[in-house]
C-alpha cells in the first residue's frame, strides 16, 4: 500500500473516531509496523479458523455469530480472513474494547434520547407536511445534480446499458424449472397399485421431474429464496423401497434446478459480459443433460428401464451437473460479476485438482467465461482501449477526469487519475500482472492521443492451466508499449531516423525546405506534439563546421585572426557537418537567450548531434554485419578485426557522449538551477548563465583547439570505417567468397583504419593525460581518460605491442 493511500484511510479513520490526533504520527508507526511485519496479513486457513472459534466463544449467541461467518464465506466476501483477524487483534487489546465499550454507551444514550421524544396529536399534520417537504426537495435535488453532471459531462457519453425484460418473472409459465402450474390430479390412490406398477408411475415422473415439469406422485416445494436449493416431496403412499431410489435420484433434479434459473437470469444484460457467456455454456450442458433425459425417455417407452438402471445411468451427470450447480450457487450468493466470477472459477479449478474430469470441466466452464473478458483485456493491452460497459474490467476510465478539465499542469494527476485498478474486479490468476497491465494500456492510450496509429494486431487470449500462456502475452504487450512510449518520447531518434539520406547528403545537394517539413513532423510524432513552443524551432545550414566555428571565435584578438576572417566559406561539406538548431526567442525571454547565448547552444548541439549520428551509422554497421552469422568459420574469419574495431569505436563515442550529457551538462545544470533560484536581478541571471556555458564548453573540450581536433579526427575515421564497411564489402548480398587479392585488400583497409583511430585516440589519451592535475579545471576530462582507457587497455596492450612499429610495418 502507497505512504499516500494509506495516510488517506488513517485521516478517514480518525475522523469517523472524532480523534483530533493529526494522521501524520500514526502513519508513521504504521510503516515501521508494516516493515518489521512483512507477512502483512496473510493468515493461513487453520489460523482463521481458530480465531473464528475464539470469537464465538466469547459472543453471546456463538451459533449466530458462525451462521453469520459462513454465510459470508459462502458469498465469497473479500478480505473476509483480515477482517476476522482485525477482530480478533480488538478483542486481544484491552484499551480499544474500553474505548469502544464507551463509544457505544454513548450512542445508546443517545438513541434512548431521541426515541423519547413524543408529539401531540395536533403536531402530527405539522411533522407530516415537514417530512413531505424535506423528501420532495431531496429527490429534486438528486435528480437536478444528475442532470447537471450529464450536461456538463466532458468527453464521450457514458454507454448505455440495454435491459431485457424477465419474462420469466412476469410469465412463470415460460420458465423450465417448475412453473406454477401443477398437475397433481390423482384420480387413483397408488397404494392400491402393485409395486411393479408404481415403479413404472414413478420413472414417468421422474423423467418430467428431471426435465423440470410438475409430476402426479413427486411434487416440487415452493423455494425459501431465490436460490435456494429446490426440494421435494414424495407421496406417502409410495412403496419404500422405491422412495429410497427416488431419493437418491432427486438430487439431480435439484441441481438442474438451481443451473436452469441460473441460466434463465444471468443471460440479461444487466448481470454482465462475463455472467452472459458463463450462463450460454452452462445452458450448452443442459442442452446435453435435456438429450440425455430424452434417451432415458425412449429406454423407458422400450421397457428397458427401471429405477436401479435410472440410478446407474445418472452417475456421470449427477457429478457434472452437481459441480455446475456449486458453481451457479457461489456466484448467486456472492453476487459476483465480472473479475469476481473468474475468481471463483479458478478457485474451483484448483480446489478439484486430482480429479480430472471435474477440473477438466471447471475448466470448459472457465475458457467460455473467459471470452468477452480477455476480449476486454486485448483491447486494452494492444490498443489502450476500455469496452466496458457493464463495468467488469480491472482497469476503470475515470471518464469525468478529462485532460481538458486539469489545470495547465495536468500531467501528473491525469497520468494517476485517469486510469485506475479496480481491485475487487481482478481475477485471482492475473493478480501477479495487474499494475503490468495497467501500464500497458495507460503507454498505449498516450501514444493514440500523440495522434499514432497503433498498427499492433490484437492477438487473442485464453485462459489455460498454465499460466505461461496469458502471462507471456501480457509481457510481451508491454514491452512493446513501452518500447514504442519510448521511441515515440526520443524526438532526436526520430528525427534522425527520417533525416538520415538527407544528412548524409552534400550541402549543396539538399533542400533546407524538405529538412523544415521533416523536423515539423519528427515533432508531431513524438511527446513534443505538446509543447507550447515547437513552433519556435527552425532548421539552419551554416556555411561552416564545428571546428572551423570554434577556431574561428577562438582566434578573435590573436595573430591567427585575419586567417580564419579571409578563408570564409569551407567546401565539399556534407549536411550533418553544418546542420544545427535556431530558435525564435521572444521578448523578453530574448535578453537572456540572446544570440550569442544561443550560438554557444548550437555548438554544444552540434557536437552531441554529430556523436549521435556516428553512433547511430556504427550501430547500423553492426546490423548489416549480422548477416556473417551464415557464412562458413573461414569465411567470417576474415571479419574478425573489423568487428573488433567497430567495437572499439563504438565504446569510444559513446563514452564520449555520456561524458558531455552526464558528467558536464546536466551537474552544470543542476549548480546553475541552484545558483539562479538565489539570485535578485536580470544581471545575475545573465552571469550565472554565462558560467554556465562556459563551463559546458570547456569541459566538453569545445575551447580547447588540440582536444577539439582529435576528437574531430576520430569522428571522422569512424565515418570512413562506417562508409567502407557499409559500402565495399558487400553485405548487402548472400555472398561471401572472395578472391585472395579481394581479402587482402579489405585487411589491408581495415588495419589502416585501426591504425589511423588507435593513434588518434592514443594522442587524445595523451593530451588529456598531460593536462594540468593540480587544479580541478579538468577532473572531468580524467575522468573521461579513465573510461576510454579502461583497465589500462590502450596505454598497456598497443605500447608493448610497439605502436611505432605497427605504423611501419603497414608502410612498408
């Protein structure tokens, strides 16, 4: 139970109590109580049981005490066990019985008080038109707030549920189980009749008994409840013997009883989808137990039958409709509907383990009960929907709180109101996956309100024995929402994934407009479809990359100054390389996010985006070497190198990126978000964000020109790499043989390739190593050096290999 959940019931508590304690305290003993406890209240059947006997022992009418407890139990009431044991801690605790014991005096004063009160005979007509009042403005009251709260209703309309007329009711006569009508109209007593003869009376009125007609010599009895076990009584006057069989035969009388009014009530509307599909396979079997009385009837009309034959014959149906009839009368008492009736279900499947046939049928009983709900379940796993109209789900639409109807920050509460778990309506065997499920159709029902198709097949879902069954399939329906919330949440993956031709594109071969209207759609298809500003952003094509930008700036009032300023333009770029980010900002946002705030945020995207983008083609690389797993050992032998270099690169940009997101942006952000919240005017806003990107990028190793170049460098080996492996090895088909000068020049390549990065990442690992360790200006950097040169693999392994030699012996 959440901290909120139960701080809820303790203050409900103590304010049906009149206790001015604050719940905060008792909260508080609560969790401590609950931790040191972690059975929480799971009692086991004999604990209850002994605590049942203890409680009557000590009532004064023990026998109408258990009589209260077994009808509960017969109801299948929940949480019936902790609530016994509740009681039994009370009766324990000898200050809540005092406080209790007192609490009732009080009421009972209170009641005797106020039945004293008397009135005149001439008050009466004043007391009876107060009452008429008060009852007539009460019932215009309820009727004018439910008018209102249809009308003033957001969203779809609430399903209208049909109702079907019970004919039954009001036409005894149609129903199969005993109508009124009687025909106990006996001209000849039977005790003037040979017994051969009565036997032969009685299987006659057996055969109508047990198709649920009136018979002349055994009479159905009226029945005390409505459902009630039917009785009968035999005429006195029948042979002994002969009554005994009638006896033992009736039961199954009975129990067709009990399944035919099950039936006949549980297929309206009203009683729900699930009790609907449960009463159709019940009246199935009764379909086959009408045939089956019907070829009793043709064996009798053949002379072929008599009682101790009857008796016989009726065995495997006494036991199938006796466990249907169990089953009809559980889910009368308990009122159960929906989630409540595959509880008891499953509850009697596991009760007849051992007994095949009667599991096997629980079992046929429980997949056709099943249907509409797993129907339910489907739609909302696989497509975030509730067809629910009878409210049987475990998951409830809370259609009265609607996104609209939440202040500007609605997310948290609509994402915990919205949708909530209805406990009671859980079956017992999807208890374990319950929140999963919950998940799945809330990530789902996002994703269709982002305006997604959700093309995802809805599979269809039975109940089995086993539970592997639906549990995989709810698993996997899971994974799948939340993978696609995820991606759908990743506007950069998105956007990557519909720009990645156009980026890999030349600058003068690409049309900015086409990049505007892919950006506007990687927009509308992820959670930024919400945001108030997306409009704002703009797609842009700088004449330069990143490191002709930085050295630009950074040469301002230096000697290499007038160099950079007459260069002007760099050639043969590709898109990726002067692709950024600008963004209207408007006043008076702009004094902050000022143009040259703004470019210092462009460098630092670029450099991430253009990480990200050589991630994203080393792990297609890694796709399309997929296909080597179908090659011969002495084929893919001749991969080996290239795969571990491609590891290699793929372990140095991502350590690249984490150093930039984790170890740099976001603990400045944190020291800048801290710093602002203390400040007092624009002008230390201003400096504290100066600070800010200064350090972002100098600890991303934009201001520093040598580490800058490196990094450019083993960015653009790993393209090359990408390019080659992507381009001239030729995964793209089934072949893989390759003559001798073919696989010489694709090692050659490949060592080169390996040369040229090692000896890049060497320097980079070199210069970051050289810095300045006396200061904490660069920690992070080191930090960096310590992942990239993890276990001392490069400054180890490849310097007593001999680096220099490698180069020379690739030369020569």
């Amino acid at each position: 139970m959440s901290e909120f959940k139960l701080h809820h019931l303790v203050r409900e508590l103590l304010e049906l109590l009149k206790s001015k304690n604050t719940p905060e305290e008792y909260v508080e003993c609560l969790q401590k109580s609950i931790s040191a406890n972690k059975l929480g209240t799971s009692v086991s059947h004999i604990a209850i049981q002994s605590q049942v006997q203890t409680l009557a022992s000590r009532c004064l009418n023990h026998q109408a005490f258990l009589g209260k407890y077994d009808d509960l139990k017969q109801k299948n009431v929940d949480y019936l066990g902790s609530f016994i044991q509740l009681l039994h801690l009370i009766s324990q605790d000898i200050g809540v019985k005092e406080f209790l014991s007192k609490t009732v005096k009080t009421n009972a004063v209170t009641n005797e008080s106020c039945s004293k009160v008397t009135f005149t005979k001439d008050e009466l007509p004043q007391v009876k038109n107060r009452l008429k009042k008060a009852v007539t403005k009460k019932s215009l009251n309820i009727i004018d707030n439910n008018t209102s709260r249809l009308l003033n209703r957001s969203g779809p309309p609430l399903p209208i549920t049909p109702s079907v007329t019970s004919w039954v009711q009001r036409r005894p006569s149609m129903s199969w189980d005993f109508s009124s009508t009687s025909i106990m109209t006996v001209t000849t007593q039977i005790s003037s009749i040979p017994s051969a003869s009565q036997e032969n009376l009685l299987i006659e009125d057996l055969l109508n008994i047990l198709m649920g007609l009136p018979a002349c010599y055994i009479e159905p009895l009226e029945l005390k409840g409505p459902y009630d076990t039917r009785e009968f009584a035999i005429n006195e006057c029948v042979d002994q013997s002969l009554k005994e069989l009638v006896k033992q035969i009736l039961p199954l009388a009975s129990h067709y009883s009990v399944v035919q009014r099950f039936t006949e009530e549980k297929m309206r509307f009203e009683f729900g989808q699930v009790n609907n599909a449960l009463a159709e396979c019940m009246s199935a079997i009764i379909v086959e137990y009408t045939l089956f009385v019907t070829q009793l009837e043709t064996e009798s009309r053949s002379g072929n039958l008599n009682l101790h034959k009857m008796w016989y014959y009726i065995q495997s149906n006494m036991h199938s409709l006796s466990i249907v009839c169990d089953i009809a009368t559980r889910v009368n008492k308990s009122d159960a509907v929906g989630g409540k009736v595959l509880s008891l279900l499953h509850d009697q499947i596991s009760a007849y383990t051992g007994d095949y046939k009667a599991q096997d049928l629980c079992v046929h009983l429980m997949q056709a009960a099943s249907v509409p709900y797993m129907k339910m379940l489907g739609m909302w796993i696989y497509k975030g929907i509730i067809s629910d109209p009878i409210d049987e789900f475990l998951v409830e639409d809370q259609e009265v709180v609607q996104k609209e109807d939440m202040p500007v920050d609605y997310s948290a509460d609509y994402w915990d109101k919205k949708y909530i778990i209805r406990r009671e309506r859980i079956p017992t065997f999807l208890e374990p996956v319950a929140d999963i499920i919950l998940r799945a159709g809330k990530y789902l029902n996002v994703i269709r309100q982002c305006g997604r198709t959700l093309n995802h097949k809805v599979e269809t879902i039975e109940y089995k024995l086993e539970e592997r069954h639906y549990i995989e399939a709810i698993e996997n329906a899971y994974k799948y929402a939340s993978q696609t919330l995820l991606e759908l949440g990743n506007f950069i993956v998105t956007f990557l994934a519909l720009c990645e031709k156009e980026l890999s594109k030349n600058i003068n071969d690409v049309i900015q407009a086409r990049l505007d209207s892919l950006l506007d759609l990687a927009l509308r298809l992820s959670c930024s479809c919400s945001d108030p500003y997306k409009d704002d952003l703009r797609t842009e094509l700088l004449p330069y990359d990143l490191q002709f930008q930085m050295f630009k700036i950074l040469s301002i009032q230096t000697m290499a100054e007038p160099d950079y300023w007459s260069n002007g333009e760099c050639s043969n770029l590709s898109v990726i390389q002067t692709f950024t980010f600008s963004y209207e900002v408007r006043w008076p946002v702009s004094l902050i996010l000022n143009r040259k705030s703004l470019a210092c945020y462009q460098m630092i995207f670029r450099h991430l985006f253009y990480c990200k983008y050589v991630e994203r083609m080393i792990c297609q690389v890694w796709r399309s070497n997929k296909v080597t797993k179908k090659f011969p050992f002495h084929a893919a032998k001749q991969y080996r190198n290239a795969f571990a270099l491609r590891q290699r690169m793929l372990h140095c940009v991502q350590n690249l990126e984490y150093h930039m997101m984790v170890e740099v942006i976001e603990p400045h952000w944190c020291t800048f978000v801290q710093k602002i919240s203390k400040v007092s005017n624009v002008d230390e806003i201003l400096s504290c964000h100066f600070d800010f990107l200064d350090a972002c990028l100098k600890d991303c190793m934009l201001t520093i020109p040598d580490l800058l170049s490196i990094v450019t460098k083993i960015l653009a080996i790993c393209v090359s790499f990408c390019k080659f492996m992507q381009g001239d090895t030729g995964f793209q088909g089934e072949s893989y043989e390759y003559e001798g000068s073919q696989i010489q020049s694709f090692e050659d390549s490949i060592s080169k390739l390996d040369i040229e990065f090692t000896s890049a990442l060497m320097q980079l690992l070199d210069q970051i190593n050289d810095m300045n360790r006396g200061t904490s200006d660069y920690e992070r950097l080191f930090n960096l050096l310590y992942r990239l040169d993890f276990n001392s693999f490069y400054s180890g392994k490849f310097e007593s290999m001999g680096l220099d030699k490698l180069k020379m012996e690739a030369s020569g």
